[in-house]
C-alpha cells in the first residue's frame, strides 16, 4: 500500500498506513536494551554495510552527519530515511513530512527502499530530551542495530 500512496490518497489512509509501516522499520531496526553497550554504535556495522556507506557517503563519520542534518532540517513532525536506491545500487538519505514513506514516489518522493529512520515527531524523544531533537539523534545512533 506505501508505494501506491499518492496525492489522492484520502489523508486518514496516508497518515495511518505511513505511521503503521515507518515505525515498523523504526522498531525493528533498534536494539534491544539488554544488547546496548556505551561504545560508540559504528563499530558494530556488518562489513557488507559499512562498505555501502563508504561507497556512498565516503565514510561514516561523513555519513552520520548527513543523516543528522537531514534529521535536523525536517521542520515540524517526519522522518530522516537512509534508503537503497536498486537501479544504482547506492545508498541516500533523505526526509519525509509526517508519516510519509520513501516508498510513495506517488507523492514525490524518491521511490527508494527504507533501511532505517529516524523518526523526528516529538513524541519520539520529548521525555528524555524535550525539545533538543540534536541529542535524541545523538543517543539514536547508539541504539541502531545494524546487523538487522
């Protein structure tokens, strides 16, 4: 249904159905608590990864920051998305508004696959960080399970 979203889509089934299926990546991409250590969360990337985000980013450090740039720049409630993009095999980040999906080119969007998000509505980090959406994003890097 994501993919076949478009500007028609009556906005109850848009907003419902993006909220269903982003947050599904965004839990399903977490680590379990019992699983977190206080090392830095990179060193825990699987080679086949690491070398994705090289190739498109240059290297992880270049890459976090542009995730969390992205994440920063989304004006009110979405998401920052690291997608896959299967006709160039390279690897991009981007924002959504509310809960609006890479998926719905329908809705201008890239059409590119979902790896991960970073869910930036408040509600994802107003009770440990109010309104400091910069260290939710910090603290979200520590928690990615990237071998998932």
């Amino acid at each position: 249904i994501i993919p076949a979203l478009n500007m028609g889509t009556p906005k109850v089934i848009r907003n419902n159905a993006g909220g269903i299926f982003n947050h599904l990546i965004f839990f399903k991409t977490l680590m379990m608590p019992t699983s977190m250590s206080n090392s830095t969360n990179n060193t825990m990337l699987p080679e086949d990864i690491a070398k994705a985000i090289n190739a498109s980013f240059g290297n992880f450090t270049a890459f976090s920051k542009n995730m969390t740039d992205t994440a920063l720049g989304v004006f009110g409630s979405g998401w920052a998305w690291l997608t896959y993009n299967p006709k160039t095999k390279a690897l991009a980040v981007e924002p959504t508004a509310n809960q609006d999906n890479p998926l719905s080119s329908g809705l201008g969007y890239s059409g590119n696959t979902p790896l991960l998000g970073i869910d930036v509505w408040e509600h994802a980090y107003y009770l440990k960080h109010q309104n400091v959406r910069a260290a939710y994003i910090k603290d979200w890097f520590m928690v990615v399970n990237w071998p998932q």
